[in-house]
C-alpha cells in the first residue's frame, strides 16, 4: 500500500503519484522483520517490498569518523557506490521492479547523478534507457551517462521541464524512475539508515544535502521503520543542507509556508539544484517530528567544505558537501553527527579544482 503525502490518500497498488492530488506517495510496508543477512544494500531484503532482480553490490559504504575535531562527527561516503552516488541504492530497487514487471524500456529525468546511475543499472539489466538532463548539468556528469550508452536528453528549462519530458514516455509506456515520482525509489535509500545503526547504533544527528527531499525523507523513513520493529527507541533529528541559491524545502519549513518555486537558481551544487522538491512535504514533516531544522549554505562554503573534506582523505562534489558546510553552521552540536557524503568528487571536480564553474 500506498500513501500520499500531501493529502493522506491511501492507494493500494503502485502507483507514480496520487491519484487525487498529484502528490508523492510513500510505501506503507506492512510485514516488515528485521533480519539482516548478507552484504551491501540488499543485506536488508527483508525491510524492502520488493524482490532482489538488479544489483551491482551496492550499498555498505563506509562510515568515517572525522580527525582532529573535537566532536563525534562521522562521515558516510556515498561516493563508494557503483556509479558514485547514494542514488545506486534506490537505482536498484526500481530498476528489479521495472524488471519483475516485464518493462524493456526506462526512463529518467536527473540533474545528473541519478541519470548516470540509471543508465548503468540499465546497461546491466539489458534495458533501453533514456535520460533528460537540464542543458546546466557539468560535462563530467553527462559523459559518464553516455559512457553506458544510455539515450540523452538536454533540456531547456532546467530539471522541472525534464521531468515534464520524461512524463510523456510515460504516457508510451515506458517505466519512470525518478527520484519522488517513483515509491519505491525511496526504499532504496532507507536501507542507509539501516546501515548506520548497525555501523554505530542510532545517531543523534543525520545532516543530509537536500534537493526533491527524498534522501531526508528515506533516512527518516528507515529509523523510524526500526523503531516500530522495536529494534531501537528514537530517531535521529534530521537536518536539511540545501543551496543558498534554491532552496524551497528549508525556506518552507522555516516561513512555516507552503513550497515555493525559487526563479533564476544558479549554484555550483548541480545535484541538488531542484526547484520543485517532490518529497518536500514529507521532508519537512521529517524535519518537524524529529527535532530537526534545515540550513542553506554558500557556494563559496561549499567550496570550503570540498576542500576541508579532502583533508580528510574524502573528495566529495560540491552538493555531497553540503553537509559539512551545514554542520558548520548548526546553532549547537549535540551528541554524534553524521553528516551525509552524497556524491564522489570525480562527478564534478572543478570545485576543488579551482575551475572556471566554480570561481
């Protein structure tokens, strides 16, 4: 079952978005059983309502505390995945569905790392793979979708008009993928919070970068799956790290005001340059439930926290850092911090490279 997270409407096949609203829906998992068994991501089959079909061993990303602070802060570096990015996980979940469902064809509008994830799943599974992309995403990206021989798309109008393009494949027939328009995508990315329970126990703190909201909201979503299990007895608070230039999650949670659309956003932060966050509601109702707030942040900070993370050995893209950036400026620092590491710096190095993006 499904439900929607605008107007609660509860749907009980899948489903893209909510029938009566148009909103994200989230899965409603009922028989869930905590019994890990295995490595990766799919060690947690048993959380996740969809059977194992497409997997290139992803997930078990390493979890690293950081030196010379003060502090317990710990960094989960989702750059080791397949394609360089959290989204492998959430890649693998809809792409078994795609293929448990007898669909030959897929398609995906990203703002880069989700294409590239996408098209390689569907490199390996053998399926025919079109990907819309906003004609601003980095080189870097855009090579490395047409390194797995996946169709591109650029588009005018920035991520909201290849979402629109990627719809109407859906109306042929063809399987969307998208992060917030598809369920099950989220799924995926919950089992990072499965990981880090068992990697440290429950965080205090979660600091996530933040574009459609969906990452936020999968993390929450996993804990607090958990904590109905009886595995564990709170959530972490979570924390939303978006752009300075776009960021209509934290300005809503903030303004206590509905989600607005942000106009003319540049920002060196291509992966979370979303101007309509499709899991924005459920982000913020995350946010709000666990004690946490959201931050915006700089490019010139973002550019900082590239710099201070490959310090520490990790070499993140400009979003991937964002976390760091936030927990930089957080009101007060309470207990153990993860700080999100979303993306490997080989999908954009210019920033810590000093290129002409960037500076």
């Amino acid at each position: 079952m499904f439900r929607c997270i605008n107007c609660g409407t509860e749907v009980p096949e899948f489903r893209y978005a909510c029938p009566r609203c148009g909103s994200a829906l989230l899965a409603v998992n009922e028989g869930l059983s905590w019994r890990p068994e295995g490595a990766g991501m799919w060690r947690y089959r048993s959380m996740v309502p969809v059977e194992r079909r497409v997997t290139m061993y992803e997930g078990g990303t390493p979890l690293v505390r950081r030196r010379d602070v003060e502090e317990e802060v710990f960094l989960k570096v989702e750059g080791n995945n397949p394609t360089g990015s959290f989204k492998d996980r959430g890649t693998s979940v809809v792409m078994s569905d795609a293929v448990e469902r007898g669909f030959g064809a897929v398609a995906v509008a990203s703002t880069g790392n989700m294409g590239a994830s996408v098209a390689a799943y569907s490199a390996y599974a053998n399926l025919v793979a079109k990907v819309f992309i906003p004609a601003d995403v980095p080189d870097e990206k855009v090579a490395q979708v047409r390194a797995y021989g996946a169709e591109l798309v650029r588009v005018d109008g920035g991520f909201k008009e290849a979402v629109r393009r990627m719809r109407e494949e859906g109306e042929r027939g063809v399987y969307l993928a998208t992060t917030g328009l598809n369920p099950l995508f989220i799924e995926g990315l919950k089992t990072i919070a499965f990981e880090l329970f068992e990697q440290m126990g429950v965080p205090d703190t979660v600091i996530v970068p933040t574009g459609t909201g969906g990452l936020l909201t999968a993390i929450h979503k996993g804990f607090e799956e958990l904590r109905g299990l009886g595995i564990i007895d709170r959530a972490p608070r979570m924390v939303a790290a978006q752009a300075a230039a776009a960021a209509p999650i934290v300005e809503a949670w903030r303004d206590r005001a509905p989600l607005r659309e942000p106009k003319d956003a540049e920002s060196i932060a291509s992966a979370i340059l979303v101007k309509e966050p499709y899991n924005g509601l459920s982000a913020i109702s995350a946010m709000d439930s666990s004690g946490g707030l959201g931050v915006t942040v700089t490019d010139d900070e973002l550019i900082d926290a590239v710099r201070e993370l490959g310090k520490e050995g990790i070499f993140a893209e400009p979003s991937a850092a964002a976390s760091l950036a936030a927990y930089r400026k957080l009101p007060s620092h309470r207990g153990r911090t993860v700080l999100m590491v979303t993306g490997s710096g080989l999908k954009d190095p210019t920033a810590a490279l000093g290129g002409g993006r960037c500076m």
